[in-house]
C-alpha cells in the first residue's frame, strides 16, 4: 500500500512529504500553488506508460522538466508498506528524455537523511549510490516491466503496491492492464466522456478483448461462392468428358517430353559447370602466374636490372675518371723526365734550377721596388723633373752659403760663440750677413745692456735665437745630393717603366717555371706510386664492369623469357576466354529456354557424348516442347471455357478435373459438409458474440442497481441504458441462423430465408472488417431528478460541478473497486481536486463511499473542507528560493478530526 509521497527538488517544491497515513487527506492552498503538480505524481507510479499519463495542458518533455529541474538532484519517491513485507521506496529519477526507477529497501524515515547533504543540501544521485553502499542499503533499477510486476499482483503474499484482482486482464507483456486504463480518469476526471464511460465499463465486465474477427478473411466468401458453382461443374464435367482424356493424353507426351529434356538438361548443366570450373580454374591459375610472372619482373628482375645498370653506370664513369687520372699522371712524369734529360740528372736538374730561381727572385724585388716606390709618390714625370731642377737650384745655393761661409760679420764679429748668437739674435740680417772686412774690431765681452750710440737698452732677458752653422749647411747639402740622385734615378725609371714592367712580368714568369719544375720534380716518386695504383685499380674497375655486363646481359634474358611467358599466358586465356563465351551462350541460350518453358531439371548418369551434341540435342527437344505446349494451350483453353475454370496451372486443372469427375457422385454431400463448414464457421462465434452482449446487458442491470445505494445531490436516480446498434444486430441474427441440411430434390437449391442470410453473411465477408464489443450499442446516462427523467452528457457538466464531480467520481471508483482486493493495506488512493466545489453533503457520501471501498482521498482546494481528516499547508517560502517545503518535523501538516 502507498504510505508516503515524497518530492525533492522539483520546479515547485524543495521538499514535500506527504503521510497517508488518514482516511482522507487535503492539500489547502492558493490556486496554481502546486496541489495538483503534487498529487500528479501518482501518474508515475500507477500509470507506468508515459503515453498515458495525463498532466492536463503539459507535453511529456515539460512535465519531466517540471518535476526534474536538475538531471541528477530531483526526485520523487513512494513509500510502499505492507505489515507480511515491511517498507521500501521506488524512486523515479529523470534521464535525458524520460524517466527511470529503482527500488530502495528501507524507508523514508531512514532514508531522509541520507538524500542531503550536512549543508542540507539535495545529494547527487552517484553520491546517494555510494552512501547507500556504504550504508548496506539494497537497491536495483527496475525496468518499466520490472516495475509493473511490482505495483500489481494477485499473490496477497507479495509486497506489491496493489493487490489485483483475477478481473484485472493485461495483454501479454504489455505495461497497461484494466487498472491502468480506468485509473487515469481518477487523476483527472476531466476525461471522462460517454465514450470514456462505455470503455470503462467494458472494461469492467472484462469485454475489452471482445471482437467478433469472423468476417475479417474475405478469402470465406469463397465457399459460399462454391454453393452456387457445384452444380453447374457436374453438368459441365460430364459434357467434356471425352475431350479431357485426349488433352491428358496429350499432356502426358508433353510430360515426357518435359522429363527427357530434364534429364538431358541435367547432363548438359553438369558438363558445363564441369568445364566452366575447370576452365575458370585454368583461367585463375594463368592470371596467378601472369600476375606473379609481372611481379617477379616489376619487383625483383626489373628494379635489379636497374640496379646493375646503375651500377654498371658508375663504373664506367669510374672507370673514364680514372682513365683520365692515369693519363694525367702519365703525361706529368714524362714533363719531369724531359725536364730532368735536360740537366742530366735530378740532383743537378734540382741545383740548377735553385740557383736560377734565386738569381731570377733578386732581380724581381728589385724592380718591383722601383716600381712601387715610383707608385708610392703618386707624381707625374713633369713634377719629379721640377722638383729635381729647385733640389739642384737650392743646392747650388747652399754650396754658395757654404763658400761664402768665411766672410761672414757674424761668423768672426767675436771668438766666443755665445757672444757671436746674442750679437746674430741682435743684429739684422743685413748687418750680420756683411763680409767680415767691415769688423773694424771683434767682440770680447758683454754686459746686461746695450749701449747704442749714446743710448743703452737693457738686454738682460732677450731670448737667443740659433742661427746656421757651417754643419748645418754640409748636411743641408747631402741631403739635396741624395733627394737628386733618387729623383734622378726615377726619373730614369720612370722613361722606362714600361719596359720594367714587361720585364718584372717576364722574370715572375720564369719564376714560376722554374719553381714549378721544381715542385714536378719533387714529386715525381708520388706521382709514379699514385699512376701505379691507379693502373691496379683499373684492372679491377674493368673486371667488375665486365662482371656486370654479364650479369646486366643475364638479367635482360631472364625479363625476356618472363615477357614471353606473360605473352604465352595471355593468349591462353584469350583461348579460355573464348572457349568460356562460347559455353556461356550455348548454357544461356538453353538455360533461359528452359526457364521460360518451366522445365523441371530430373538426376540423370552422365551422357558420353560431348557438350555440343547434348546442346543440338537439347535445342531439337525444346523446339518440340513449344509446339506442343502450344497445341496443348489451346486445348487448355477450349476446356476451360467449357468449364468456366480459371486455373492456370495444367496439372492442378487435370487433378482437379479428375478428381471432380471421379466424385461426381459426392459433390452434391460435399455440398451439405460446405453449408456446415460456414454454419459451424460463422453461426457459433455470432451467436457467442450476441450472448455475450446480453451477458453484458445483465452486468448494466447490477451495476445501476449497486449506484443507487449512493446519494448525491437531489438525484432520485441513476441509470445508465445501452441502445442497440439495431441493424448490426439484425444482421447477425440473421447469420446465425443459417442451416446446415440442403434438399436436393427442390428445384431451388436454398429457400428464401437461407438465401438472404447467405447474401448478408457474403455482404459482410466482402466488408474484411473486425466487429469491437462497442459496435453492439451506444452507452447513455439517466438521471431522475423530481420524478423527471432525463439524458446527461458526461463530456459535459451534470447538474452543478460538484454533483457532476461526485457523480463521475463515484461511477469509475465503482468500476476501480471490482478491479482491487478489499484489504485495509491495500487502499487506491484517489485524487479529488477542488472539493470545496462539492457541497458538503456530497463531500460526506463521497468520503463514505471511499471508505467502504478501501480508497484513500487526496483532495486539494484553498481552504479546509468539511469531512477532511487531515490537511496539508502548502505555502511557498522566502527561505527555500519561493518553493514550497512540506515536512512532518517543520509540522506544516495538521490533523483534524470533525465529525461528519
């Protein structure tokens, strides 16, 4: 039995635990507070199919959002209690689209605290997985059928939600039975209609599977069909009669004919596969021979060829380097030794050539000397000549200073050289350049002043200025000498540079000779051993090479042989080929032959005779075969029409007519066993349809009788009437009451009333249609109010709302009851909106009647209703993010107690 409803963390409730723990419970709250989002839940586990769940306005994918905002940290959970089984949960969590179940062992009490966390938190499921684990708490995930074998059963030793009654039918496997189809109009009885009403009680009285199927396979019109053609095929059989042997006759050489073609067929089928198999074997050897053949020569003969052809590549461009090496080295010893006759022998040849080298080298710098100091003063020829003319001017002069040296005043104007600078620093140079003649007498001594004439000038600090000496003059003039010798010299040089220069070219060329026989020379016993060496190697170079030309000559052969073998190959399978072609038309042009005439294939030994003389065999035998089928259809065609047979196939038309002929005498007993087959066909389900709907009539009779011990409103009466489908009805009655014995010797084969019945049963065989139990009536609900009776329309409002909401409660509860055991632990609870609506007498009959039938209440309005006995405060809080939060330990959930 449910015993509690919990919500964590859906769209509108933080927590919400709800104890059914009353006979009556109601969930007060403003409207669009919740209550119906609440008590929806029980859609989850009564229902099961998500396609039938009902949530008013809201689509499957927004009901699964509301309920499980966060995948993995919302959930609803429903506290099963039975007093044999104890407490356990089935929890229902969202996957990504849909929603799961599992099964916890314990209850709520013990579980509440394990679905938060210390900071009072929702726990994510992995981490409730692991604490359940941790706390040994059994739980397992329960597929939907997993889950509808838990919620209902009939074995009241079980711990199922609901013990069900053998009344409760479920279609094989399926998650819906009787409960579940009634049970969703509890939720909401916004749904129930006059069709809801009627499928409910079909339902109830175990109807719902009723359907009369009898007249689904049109294929039994036939046998009614048959009635009428029996007679007619005895008169035609005996009247061609005659004319049937000589077609059978005609037939059997046909057969004959068929059967050696066959046989031969067969012979002519196994000799082809045999020579195709081996003809495709052949074929598939030589392209595995050609391929391998190609690939010995692409991927070994070929790339060695090429290999060696490299190879043969290199030595002889080895070969050619060092041919050429030899020749060089051969060509520079005979330079030696001509160089070496020419002085008899190398150690003279080398001393001779070093002395030559070293005159030639000294004569070089100096001329290069020359060169370069010529080259140094950037001067031309005209500027050296006038430098050496002033050099000569200027030392004739200096020679005249020096010979005139002597009669100088200021060389003798006094012995004492200090005395003759201060006199030279005194005097102008036109008194102290005057001969010495004009020295009346020298100078001895001096003083601090100078007296000049009858003036003195003091002469203390005068600075003494040097003055040239007769030394001075000499260098003056070997300096001049030499300037002119070297400017005299270049200027000789330089009229003659050009022939210098060619000069200095020739002598760096001789230079160069010499010392290059010189270095010749000395490395004549190195260039003798490298030519020596050389001359081995090339011995070795030209016996690799000619190694390789005979293995390059080897390869080139072996390519050829396999080109030939690919070649020989080739026009082998060009000959298969052909061979096969040929074979291929022969079986083709047989095999589609004897396809097209639908030859049998018979076993037959093998024929000796080779594949072309079974195919001119086979193509002579075929060519009989069309003319006699074509003799024989039209035969088959003449005796058809006699007949009025429509079969196609001859052998079937000759056993038919054989059989028919050979039981003339009994077709007219067949006849009779036809009549019965369609009575015993058709009467016996028609006649079970129709009694089970007068069963069902009486089921309407209790049930208006078991209403009226219930009082809602001012209702005098509730009667609920089926209206026949009145012609349907008619119909099969009709049927029902076709008969089974024919009297041949009426000149009508059926009477009147036999024929209309088999013309009504033909007319709904033609039809191919199912016949529900619901086809037999419509359903309608009276109401006796003031000794008026009238008809309601449940899919609308009857009387006041909440006479029609009591009144449609209180029809599908009795509907549900029949369906449930009677059992205090096994109460249906049931959903009862807005039943401030009701009046409170109604209330109170409402209340009584869900008591004595072991349903459990849940209404939900905005204030307390009368006869409630326990209520609920829903109230949304500031504290829990607006959410409301429902909790015995908070006490938002009051009980009270009131007389009714």
């Amino acid at each position: 039995m449910l015993s509690k409803i919990i919500i964590i963390n859906s769209e509108i409730y933080s927590k919400a635990v709800i104890v059914l723990d009353r006979p009556s419970i109601q969930l007060v709250a403003n409207n669009n507070t919740g209550k119906s989002s609440f008590i929806n839940t029980l859609n989850f586990l009564f229902i099961i199919n998500e396609k039938r769940m009902d949530f008013g306005d809201y689509e499957w994918k927004q009901t699964i959002t509301h309920y499980f905002p966060r995948f993995n940290e919302s959930y609803i959970l429903f506290e099963i209690f039975k007093s044999k089984t104890g407490y356990y949960c089935i929890l229902v969590k969202r996957t990504e689209d849909n929603v799961e179940y599992y099964i916890i062992e314990r209850e709520w009490s013990f579980l509440d605290r394990l679905f938060f966390t210390e900071n009072n938190e929702v726990m994510n499921f992995r981490e409730l997985q692991k604490t359940l684990l941790v706390q040994n708490i059994k739980y397992n995930p329960l597929n939907k059928e997993q889950l509808f074998d838990k919620i209902y059963s009939r074995d009241m030793g079980s711990d199922a939600v609901l013990w069900i009654t053998d009344n409760v039918k479920r279609k094989g496997r399926s998650i819906e039975n009787s409960f579940t189809r009634i049970y969703r109009y509890l939720i909401n009885s916004k749904l129930i209609t006059p069709d809801a009403l009627q499928d409910a009680l079909i339902i109830a009285d175990n109807r719902q599977n009723e359907t009369l199927t009898v007249f689904a396979d049109s294929s039994k019109k036939d046998d009614i069909a048959k009635l009428h053609q029996y007679q007619e095929e005895i008169e035609k059989l005996k009247s061609m009669q005659a004319d049937f042997e000589k077609f059978k006759l005609l037939t059997y050489e046909y057969s004959k004919k068929i059967e050696d073609t066959g046989k031969l067929y067969s012979c002519f089928e196994k000799l082809y596969q045999i020579e195709e198999k081996y003809i495709l074997d052949k074929r598939e050897e030589l392209i595995i021979n050609q391929k391998e053949t190609q690939r010995t020569i692409d991927e070994k003969l070929e790339p060695l060829k090429e290999t060696t052809n490299r190879e043969i590549g290199i030595l002889q461009f080895q070969i050619q380097q060092n041919d050429n090496f030899i020749k060089q080295k051969e060509k520079a010893l005979k330079e030696i030794d001509d160089i070496i006759r020419s002085f008899v022998n190398i150690e003279f040849a080398l001393l001779t050539l070093q002395q030559k080298f070293d005159e030639l080298n000294e004569r070089y710098n100096n001329i290069k000397f020359q060169l370069d100091s010529t080259q140094k003063y950037h001067l031309s020829l005209e500027q050296i000549k006038n430098n050496l003319k002033k050099l000569k001017t200027d030392c004739s002069k200096l020679y005249q200073q020096k010979n005139n040296f002597d009669n100088l005043l200021k060389y003798h104007i006094s012995a004492d050289e200090n005395i003759q600078l201060l006199l030279n620093t005194i005097l102008s140079e036109n008194i102290s350049n005057l001969t010495k003649e004009k020295i009346i007498s020298p100078v001895t001594k001096i003083s601090g002043h100078l007296e000049l004439y009858d003036g003195k000038i003091d002469i203390s600090d005068i600075n003494i200025r040097q003055f040239e000496t007769i030394t001075d003059i000499e260098e003056q003039i070997s300096d001049h000498e030499h300037s002119i010798a070297q400017k005299s010299e270049i200027v000789e040089f330089i009229q003659n540079r050009n022939e210098k220069e060619k000069e200095v070219k020739i002598i760096e060329g001789d230079i160069h000779k010499i010392k290059d026989k010189i270095e010749k020379i000395n490395q004549y016993e190195y260039i003798e051993r490298e030519l020596q060496s050389a001359q081995i190697k090339q011995v070795e170079l030209k016996q690799q090479l000619q190694e390789k030309e005979i293995e390059l000559e080897i390869i080139s052969s072996d390519i050829k042989k396999h080109y030939q073998a690919i070649t020989k190959q080739s026009n082998e399978i060009i000959n298969i080929d052909s061979r096969h072609r040929m074979l291929g038309k022969w079986f083709n042009d047989i095999h589609e032959d004897v396809k097209k005439r639908g030859i049998p294939i018979f076993p037959a030994s093998m024929e000796k005779e080779g594949i072309e003389k079974l195919y001119n065999k086979l193509r002579a035998n075929l060519n009989e075969i069309l003319r006699l089928h074509m003799k024989i259809n039209d035969e088959f065609v003449n005796l058809k029409n006699k007949l009025d047979n429509h079969t196609f196939d001859i052998q079937k038309f000759i056993i038919e007519v054989d059989e028919n002929i050979a039981t003339i005498s009994e077709k007219e007993k067949s006849i009779e066993v036809l009549l019965e087959n369609i009575s015993n066909q058709f009467t016996t389900p028609v006649n079970n349809y129709l009694q089970r709907y007068s069963e069902f009539k009486s089921f309407i009779k209790s049930f208006n009788k078991e209403i009226s011990q219930y009082q809602i409103s001012n209702i005098e009466q509730i009667e609920i009437e089926l209206k026949d489908a009145r012609i349907l009805i008619y119909d099969l009655e009709k049927i029902s009451k076709i008969r089974k014995v024919i009297n041949f010797n009426q000149r009508s084969l059926f009477d009147e009333e036999q024929t209309d019945a088999l013309d009504t049963l033909n007319r709904y065989l033609s039809k191919s249609e199912k016949y529900p139990f619901n086809c037999l009536f419509d359903i309608f609900l009276y109401l006796t109010i003031h000794g008026k009776r009238k008809k309601v329309d449940l899919g609308r409002q009857v009387e006041s709302e909440g006479t029609d909401k009591t009144l449609k409660l209180i029809l599908f509860m009795m509907i549900m009851k029949r369906f449930v055991v009677s059992d205090d632990e096994n109460r249906i609870v049931v959903f009862v909106d807005e039943v401030l609506r009701i009046d409170d007498n109604n209330v109170g009959e409402l209340m009584r009647f869900c008591i004595e039938n072991n349903f459990l209440p849940i209404c939900a309005a905005k204030s307390q209703a009368i006869g409630i006995e326990k209520f609920y405060f829903l109230q949304p809080s500031v504290k829990n993010q607006n959410k409301i939060f429902v909790d015995k330990e908070i006490q938002t959930a009051i009980a009270i107690k009131r007389n009714v």
